[in-house]
C-alpha cells in the first residue's frame, strides 16, 4: 500500500476528557504512541494534518463539553500543533463525523487536491467510524490503523454488551469488508509513506 505524497491526516479527538472514568475501560494502551509517531512522520515529510477537536454540547454531562479542561488536546498532541512544514487545519464538530465540523474538512482536502485520508484518534467505532464511512461515501480513499485509536467497552440494546477489543474489530470487518475503507496497522502506514518516496 502507498501513501500518497499529499494524503491528509486526520486525527480525531485526541481529547483529555477521554482519559476520566465517566467513559469505563479502553482497549490498545499503544493507541497514543502510534497517533504521536504518525502526526510527527506526516509533519517530517511535510504531509497536510487535520485536528479535529469534539465540542460537545450535552452541557454538564460530557467530559468533552467546551469550556471544561476535559475539552483539550491531550498533551502530546497540543505541543505538536503547528510545528509540521505541511498544511495544517483544526476542526471543530459537535457531532460523529469530522465532515460535519467547521471549517469544513471536505472543502480543506478538496482545495489541497487530496483523494487519500488517513485516519487515527478516538474512538474507533463512534467519531473515528462514522468520518471513515462518510469518507469513503465521498470518494475518498480512506486508510484506517487500526492500532493508532481506541475505544471503550459499551452497553447495547437486549442486555448485550461488547469489551472495547469486540467493537474495534466490528469496526475493522465493517470498514474493510464494506469497503468504506483500507484497515491496516501503524507500521503499514509508514511503510507507506516509504513507499511513496521517488
């Protein structure tokens, strides 16, 4: 698989609120040193990188809500802003996918010619799912490692419940199998971006 020399990427919600317990227990504790390793690959080869920051709106509920130090970046994130050679955009949303934030991700990609994303952050089968599926729905190219976010274990409907592990793979046969997009690892990726080197 190669990375294309401008394929975008996005990283979603990479948030201090994800770290209380409100949400319960999370899957792939490498999550964060794969987003931080693929944010300083793209920033090296000058690749454009959205920021995409959930305000939420669910008032005192959300650990995610605006004005609440559960709102930031996670640290790792925050000090690499602005510091890629590459074009760079944050967006903000209130809802799932990142093509619904402002300003708009899909106009940013399409003005920098852009037909590949790349996609890492939190959660895998909510924000993360839902911009992937969107993506691919709008022609985009849509690379997916699955090792570079995470998720939380989640109640359901009937009684049934599913560990963080059981959605992340839901997520990942549902993508690839459906074609929305490419599920790969980390390390694919930066063989990728290798591979895309002339």
């Amino acid at each position: 698989m190669e990375i294309a020399e401008n394929a975008a990427l996005v990283v979603i919600d990479v948030q201090k609120g994800f770290e209380e317990e409100f949400w319960g227990k999370r899957n792939n504790p490498a999550a964060e040193g794969n987003i931080a390793a693929l944010i300083d690959l793209w920033q090296e080869t000058g690749r454009p990188v959205a920021f995409v920051r959930h305000d939420s709106v669910e008032g005192s509920r959300s650990p995610l809500r605006t004005g609440y130090a559960g709102n930031a970046f996670k640290d790792f994130v925050e000090e690499r802003r602005g510091k890629g050679s590459g074009p760079e955009l944050l967006v903000t949303k209130t809802v799932n996918s990142a093509f619904y934030g402002e300003p708009s991700l899909d106009g940013w990609l399409t003005g920098l010619d852009v037909a590949q994303i790349v996609i890492v952050g939190i959660q895998t089968n909510m924000c993360n799912e839902t911009t992937a599926r969107m993506g691919g729905n709008l022609g985009y190219e849509v690379v997916f490692p699955l090792d570079a976010m995470h998720t939380f274990d989640l109640d359901g409907p009937f009684g049934w419940s599913r560990s963080a592990d059981e959605l992340s793979q839901a997520t990942a046969v549902s993508l690839h199998g459906g074609r929305f997009a490419k599920v790969v690892s980390t390390e694919d990726v930066v063989k990728g971006v290798s591979a895309g080197v002339r």
